[in-house]
C-alpha cells in the first residue's frame, strides 16, 4: 500500500504532545507505512531526537523535518502576546515550497488529538474534485463570522486540526500566494487564525467529512453549537469516533479537563517517555466535579454526554 503523508505543524512547547498523538496514530495503524512531515519554525535537538525515537527507532516509520523561518511574514492576524497561539499555527499556510512534487496528497494533523483507529478510510477517500476534505468547525453556526468573512452562511466552515489536503489542487491554484493575499485583505476580521484563511479561499471547495474524523471537545457536550451535525448524527459518530480532538481551552494534559477521552490520551501518553505523568488536581475542583452531572441535567452547564466505544 502506498505510504500516507502526514504533515504537523509545532512549537517546542508543543513536543511531547506531538508524541503522543504519534503514538497513537502508530498503534492503531500497525500495517501502514508513513511519512511524517514535521513543520516549526525551530526545534532543538533534543526535541528532533524524542520525535525521532518515536518515529524512527520505536516504530520504524519515515521523519523529515521542515523549518520555515524567513517565509512567515510579519504582523500574521490575530496573534496576541502571552497567548497559546503563537506565529507557528500559520506554517500551514507557507509549507507548499518544502512538498515534494510528487507528494499529491497529504493528512494534516493537530498535535491535540489522538488516533483511535484506522486511518485508511480518510485516507483513500476521493478528493480529486476538491482542495481538501474535513469536518465541520464546533462552533459553525455564527452568521456575523461567515459576514465579517464575506462567506456564504450556507456554505461549510470546517476545522482546520485534521484535513485530507488535494496538494495538486493547492499547486495548480497557488494556495500559498492567495493565502498570502487574505491575510492582508482581512487582518483586521480574522479571528480564528489560519482556519478563517483556509475557509474562505477555499469555500465551496471543501468536502465534508462525518464527525468521526474530528470529533471535537464541543461535540462531545450536551448542547451541540454545530449547523449542519445533528444530535441525531452525533448518536451514530461518536461511538465510532476515530480522531478526537481536544481543541477546547482545556486539554487532556491540564487538570479541569474532564472530556471523556482524555483517559485514552492517558493510555498513549503512557506509552511514551513520559509514562505515568499526570497534572495535580485540586480536591476543591474534585468535589466541584460531582455537581458537573446535575448541572448538565439542568442546562446550568454544558456538560459532556457518555462515550460508549
């Protein structure tokens, strides 16, 4: 079978989390052969040398690493001092001059995710037609951000953690320099970074996936804030859930996330070097948890629903 491709984008702070998702995606995909790309603007040696034990020596798969300094441009939208979103979630947007030619495809992957299960259906789905294929965005139901972003409030916004990416398509279109263009054209309305880039240049030119490919933090509450998933799809997806991503505030690493897959992200982690790590939480925020069921009940908070696998 052919190789996958897969393209990450990180930041020193971002490595041991890299590795985990890696884990998983390996574990659950023994029989696949891959290629990981791993795009930064610098990492040091001994964050190459952990993701290359992984990669290389624990699983016997492909590593190369990209480094994009000079391409990213000054004053990127969007970017706060002191905030987790750093210059490093736009590489996605300049790492076309790095791809191989011959690469015509490739799977993006956040590194706030873990791989469930096999990954051969997303990858040999059809995207000839299309610039990429992904999931509808959590909170893809604001009709001011499809207006600040001159966008179609019918059309798709998706999420940018996990895309199936048509590389042929961004070369014969040359993604980068429209990229380049909307991000001067709309520094001041975007809000969501590089998604708010990608969705609107390529609306209409996006396939969308089932929520088992990106089963994001919100998903998995009570309340759906989605347009186009229903409840009613939620209840068929979930239990068939391949990526989960844990793209809210809190992340599984962090003591008051409470997402229901964060067990999993555990069972990986354990997995890695950093086997048994674990964040301290607080008995106040222990005891406050057991509110958390009733509270959902109520509509008082926006709980998560039960996962059965």
């Amino acid at each position: 079978m052919a190789t996958i491709e897969i393209i990450c984008n990180i930041d020193h702070n971002f490595v041991k989390y890299c590795g985990v998702m890696l884990t998983s995606l390996f574990e659950n995909n023994r029989n696949e052969q891959f290629h990981i790309h791993i795009f930064a603007t610098d990492l040091n040696k001994k964050a190459q040398r952990i993701l290359s034990d992984i990669t290389e020596q624990k699983y016997r798969q492909q590593l190369t690493f990209h480094f994009i300094g000079d391409e990213l441009p000054a004053n990127l939208p969007a970017i706060v001092a002191g905030s987790h979103i750093t210059a490093a979630t736009y590489i996605r947007c300049f790492m076309m001059p790095h791809l191989s030619p011959d690469m015509h495809k490739a799977l993006y992957l956040d590194c706030d995710i873990i791989v469930l299960g096999s990954i051969r259906p997303l990858w040999d789905t059809d995207i000839s037609d299309y610039a990429l294929a992904a999931v509808e965005d959590q909170t893809g139901n604001d009709p001011a951000h499809y207006t600040s972003l001159d966008m179609n409030p019918d059309s798709l916004y998706f999420n940018a953690g996990i895309m199936l990416i048509n590389l042929d398509y961004w070369r014969k279109h040359d993604a980068q320099k429209q990229m380049s263009q909307c991000m001067k054209d709309y520094n001041n309305r975007i809000v969501q970074h590089d998604q708010d880039v990608l969705n609107r240049i390529f609306e209409g030119k996006v396939l969308e996936l089932p929520m088992r490919w990106n089963m994001q933090d919100f998903m998995v509450r009570r309340k759906l804030k989605t347009r186009r998933n229903t409840s009613e799809q939620r209840r068929t997806e979930l239990p068939a859930t391949v990526i989960a991503h844990f793209n809210g505030r809190k992340k599984p690493w962090q003591a008051k996330c409470i997402n229901p897959f964060k067990k999993e992200y555990e069972k990986y982690l354990d997995m890695t070097q950093w086997k048994g790590e674990r964040p301290h939480t607080s008995l106040a925020f222990r005891i406050n948890r057991l509110t958390f069921p009733i509270a959902g009940m109520l509509g008082l908070k926006n709980t998560y629903v039960r996962v059965r696998r």
